[in-house]
C-alpha cells in the first residue's frame, strides 16, 4: 500500500500534504472520537495494528480483525480475532464503530454490514472508509471498490441511516497519488538510484495538484469516500 512503501520516508507535514486521503480519514475519527462521551464501547472493525487506539482512550475501546491482511504487520494488540461477517459480540454493545478502508477485503460486504447494525445499540455513530481508485493492497485480500452510489446502497440495506458520504479529494488529488504510486516503481533493484530526482519530480507535483481539486465540482474522480453512518433508533428489520 502506497501509505506503508512511501510514508517512513516522509516528514509528518509531507506525509499529511502528500498522503491526502489517509489524513482525512484520520481526521474524520478524530471528529468522531471527540463527539463521544466517556466510557463510549467503540468498536474498531478490521483494526490491524490498532493505529487509532489512543484517540479513543477516553473509550473502551474493542479491536477486532481476522489478522490475515499484512504478514509484516504487529496483530499481537487486538482485542478480538475473528471474521467480521459473525463478530464475537452481542447485540446492541457498542455505541460506535468505524471500519476504515475495510470492507474491500471481505466476501460478503452485505452480511458484514448487517453485523455491524446488530452489534450497534440505536443510535450509535458508524464512520466507514472505502476506495474507489486506490491500489490493490494486502493481496490476495483484495476484492472490491466502492462507489458513493453503492456504498449508500448497502448500508441502507443493512439499516444503518447515511448522514454524509465525503469524496476524498477529486481528480486533481488522484492525479497526485498515481504520481505518487509511481514512486513505487522505482523501490528497485538498480532503480533505486534513480528514486531520488524522481521522488523529487514527482513529489513536488503531487504537492501542488490537489489545490486545483477546486475545479472539479462534481468529484466523480476520487480515491474513495469517508462515510458517516448511524443505527436509527428505531431501525427496522429487528436492529432496534
């Protein structure tokens, strides 16, 4: 994933420029984190490493994935293994959740989503992040992207209410990340020596582009969608 190859060898105030989409998802669960009142049960599906853990300290905070999707990765931290569709949860537990670019990488998005409304008490706050034109990742474990059109779909069908769906940049921030990924390309073998003047090029580009995204209305070109969801407090289909 182009955060994880390019990321360490950026400053933080670059990593944020030049890494777009990861920082608003960041501060889409910081805004979340700081909505919820202390104590809140937040449950992190598909948590990983637990990256976001310590925004929720004032929470009891639950992570929970099926720790397959990076072998280089520190799982030794989840609270819970498990496969997302038949969470080890009872209904009505948590008063958050957020799934963050997730559910690409399971089977059944559907019967994944319906868990997440039956493990959500009425009225608890769901932010989910999806790509649309990201990389392929954690490969095998790969399977889907999303539109705005369809993610709104299947969380309606879950019974979960969609307040917001935000693209995350528009054509100019895509046009910067595959500037971006370009790097990659260049993190071998002999190429290596010329990783510096094309990271250079190609870095100083991708820091400009995204303010153009301002002439792009519509933003039917972008890296994914950050969602923000609830559970009705009287949902239907036996979830309230």
């Amino acid at each position: 994933m182009l955060a994880g190859r390019i990321g360490p060898w950026l400053p933080s105030l670059l990593r944020r420029r030049l890494l777009r989409a990861e920082a608003e998802i960041e501060d889409a669960v910081r805004a979340l984190a700081a909505l919820l009142p202390g104590g809140s049960r937040v449950l992190d599906a598909g948590a990983g490493e637990g990256r976001y853990r310590a925004l929720f300290a004032h929470c009891r905070y639950s992570g929970v994935d099926r720790a397959i999707g990076d072998p280089r990765w520190d799982y030794s931290q989840l609270d819970s293994i498990a496969d997302l569709s038949e969470l080890p949860f009872a209904d009505k537990s948590f008063d958050a959740l957020i799934n963050l670019v997730v559910l690409e990488h399971v089977f059944e998005p559907n019967r994944v989503l319906k868990e997440f409304a039956r493990v959500l008490k009425p009225g608890a706050r769901v932010l989910i992040a999806v790509p649309l034109a990201w990389e392929v990742h954690q490969a095998p474990h790969d399977y889907f992207r999303y539109t705005c059109h369809g993610l709104r779909r299947l969380l309606t069908e879950a019974g979960l209410r969609v307040e917001t769906i935000r693209p995350m940049g528009g054509f100019f921030t895509l046009l910067a990340r595959r500037l971006l990924n370009s790097m990659i390309f260049f993190q071998r073998g002999l190429l290596w020596v010329l990783f510096p003047v094309v990271a250079a090029v190609a870095g100083a580009i991708a820091l400009i582009l995204p303010a153009l995204d301002v002439l792009d209305r519509d933003k039917n070109f972008t890296l994914g969608y950050v969602c923000l969801a609830e559970k009705p407090p009287s949902a239907p289909g036996g979830f309230s």
